[in-house]
C-alpha cells in the first residue's frame, strides 16, 4: 500500500521582501508548533521569491522548523551566460527541496512553452530538486475540450524527459481559478486528479501513478481546503493568495481540524 503524505505548499508569488518573509515564517513556525498534534504527518512547504530563499533558510536552519523550502521557478540550464536566470544546482544549495515549473504565470504571463516546462522539470530532477509540475486549462480550453485534455498533455510533455523512477509532484491548477475566489468543486477536481494518475499508468508504471501526489490549487482557502483533501486522488493543495496570511495558512495546514 503506497501512502502519500499529504502536501500543503504555500506560493507566495512576487510578495514580501526578505524581512517581511522572515516576520511570517516565524509567525507559522509558532502558529505550526502549537498545533502539531493537529496536523501530523502533513508536509508544509513555502515558495518565497529568489531573493527571500537565503533569509527564510538560514531561519529553518537554525530554529529546525518543520517547513520545506520551494522555489517559484528555475533555469533550464545548470550555469552560464544566462543573464537573471537561476539554477536549480543554486537552489539546491539553498536547501531547496521543491521547484515550481510550468506554473500558469509563467506559462501565459512568460510564454513557457511545454519543451520549455519539459526542460525545467528536468534540470530540476537533475540539480536533486523534486519538481512540482503545474498543469491546468483556461476557462476557454474548459469549454473546448473539457477540463482534463490539456492538463494530461501538458504533463505528458512536462516529464516526456524525466527518467524512469524520477519522483515529482502534479498540481492541478485550473486557470479560472488561480486568484479569482471561484475555486473548482471538489469533484472536478478529483475528476482530473484521477484522470492524472490514470494517465500516469501509462506514461509511467502503476507505482509511480500510485505514489504520485497529485495535489489541486486554485482560490483554495481555510474553508473549502478539506473537502478537496478528502477527493481520493487529491493529496494536498497549492495555495497562493491565502499563503500569505499567517492565520489563514496555518488554518489551512491543519485541515483535518
Ligand atoms: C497559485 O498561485 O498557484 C494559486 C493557486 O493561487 P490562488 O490560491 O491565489 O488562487
């Protein structure tokens, strides 16, 4: 039997500079300790901006706080003339154990095309990072071809390079829902969360369909965040607006409460 933890990754996008990170990691970290008998085995992860990584680490490191570090995007390429772009083997440095790739503001916001995304998801894999791949339709993508058609090929695209056994994570994303308050219901997001693993049965092997976590993000909040936990095929949750409120976060953290 495979378990998958669940996953509550928190992405800040472009907000809070270094101080302001460190004033709300410590803030979660207390509100996190408090209550770790209420949210057990779930992993939390942030995804501050580049230049908040070094701040928020060296404050993990020092007070061993149960957070993960994420990174919000990487370079394709491991060094080099590549002016403002920054390297997964930089991040790993930084203790970072997840990097975003493909998120839709990049995808749309950056013209990421899918080799593209496929190319991060691999310099990631390969600078030791896990990466967390974003997929997800826009509400005229919904209406043309239903809600899981371009999710998959994004995916299959994403890890078309990845090696075999490689470990990543899915987040569903709608993009109607990122940043708009209307959040998918729970059963369309289990409908493409479970169309996801389906498809990784073929993509990969049924123990990495298995194993994989699939989680879904899009206006999730303190209030809707367990009834996408308790879709089977959901395992945890990207959130992005209410991750920058200490309260809400944390709330959302403990959503077995
Ligand atoms: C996101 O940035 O991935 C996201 C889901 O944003 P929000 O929670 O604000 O919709």
């Amino acid at each position: 039997l495979t378990t998958r933890t669940p996953l509550i990754a928190g992405n800040w996008k472009m907000n809070l500079d270094h101080l302001q990170a460190i004033a709300l990691v410590q803030k979660l970290s207390w509100a996190l300790k408090d209550a770790r008998h209420d949210y057990g085995d779930t992993e939390v992860a942030v995804f501050p901006p580049f230049t908040d990584l070094r701040s928020v680490q060296t404050l993990l490191a020092a007070d061993k706080l149960a957070l993960v570090l994420g990174a919000q995007d990487l370079s394709p390429h491991e060094s080099g003339a590549y002016t403002g772009d920054v390297s997964g083997q930089m991040l790993a440095k930084l203790d970072v154990t997840y990097a975003l790739v493909g998120h839709s503001e990049r995808r749309h916001g950056h013209s990421e095309s899918d080799e593209l995304v496929g190319a991060k998801t691999l310099a990631a894999h390969r600078a030791g990072l896990v990466p967390m791949i974003c997929v997800g339709e826009t509400a005229e993508d919904l209406a043309e071809h239903g809600a899981a058609a371009i999710p998959l090929a994004q995916l299959a695209a994403a890890i078309a390079q990845l090696p075999q056994g490689a470990t990543f994570v899915v987040a569903y994303e709608p993009v109607w829902a990122i940043g708009s308050g209307q959040a998918a219901t729970p059963e369309q997001a289990e409908d493409v969360a479970r169309a996801i693993r389906e498809a990784l049965r073929d993509l990969r092997d049924d123990e990495t369909a298995a194993a994989t976590r699939i989680l879904y993000g899009g206006s999730v909040t303190s209030q809707n965040v367990a009834a996408f936990l308790k879709q089977p095929n959901v395992d945890g949750a990207l959130v992005g607006g209410a991750s920058l409120k200490t309260d809400e976060f944390s709330r959302i953290v403990q959503f077995r409460k």
